[in-house]
C-alpha cells in the first residue's frame, strides 16, 4: 500500500534511482496504490546523461511492495523495498521506459496485464 508523498526506488534503467509518489489515480477519494496500480511520481535522483531527469514527472507502475499482500491461494508475500517501474504516457499499450527491469517481481502483474513488464524481469516470484 503505497500512498501520496511515499518514496519509491525505480527499478528499471530509465536513468531515475528514486521517485516519490504524489497521486494515485482513480478517483478523488483513492488514497492506496498496490502491486499493478499506476501511480503519478516525481523523479528525485537520477543519472547523469539518462532518459530521465531529476524533477520530471512520469507514471510508473508499482511492481514491489513491503506490506505483505495475500495471493489466491492463501500465502502472503512482501518484499523489502517498494519500487516502482517507469511507463510511458499512453498506459499499458507504451510499456516501460527502460529495456531492463532490475530485481525480482510478483506473478500478479501478469494477472494484472502488465506482461510487458514482467518479460523483462529476471525473476517473477
């Protein structure tokens, strides 16, 4: 559960290294974002001569979480950070910024629709 004002680690190598979350849409009452939520974030840090620059606004997609999350069967799984993958404007059709997804990520964004992201990952959990 991700809300306004959260501090992100980007996961990709679009050139940001952490963002900082400040709108979740859908709605003007929703408050969380979970795993396959897009959210609104402000690049904090990033490397120099990249894509992407400090103090740029992007969507991002949230592909790890630390509140634990239950899955269909009855297991829960949380990670030790929250990170978050760049996309381009357009959605789900654009898919990520980077060509690389660095670290592992949850089966639940293939559930969600994002395959995109979770072919370029390493590791689906």
């Amino acid at each position: 559960m991700l809300q306004a004002q959260s501090i992100v680690t980007v996961a990709d190598n679009s050139g940001g290294k952490i963002a900082r979350i400040f709108k979740v849409p859908g709605g003007s009452k929703r408050r969380y974002a979970r795993i396959g939520d897009v959210v609104i974030v402000s690049i904090q840090t990033a490397e120099p001569r990249k894509a992407v620059k400090k103090k740029d606004v992007a969507r991002a997609v949230v592909v790890r979480q630390t509140k634990p999350f239950a899955r269909k069967d009855g297991s829960y799984i949380r990670f030790d950070e929250n990170a978050v993958v760049l996309i381009e404007k357009q959605g789900k059709e654009m898919g990520p910024k980077g060509n690389r997804v660095f670290g592992p990520v949850p089966r639940e964004l293939v559930e969600r629709g994002w395959n995109n992201i979770a072919s370029l990952a390493p590791e689906i959990v």
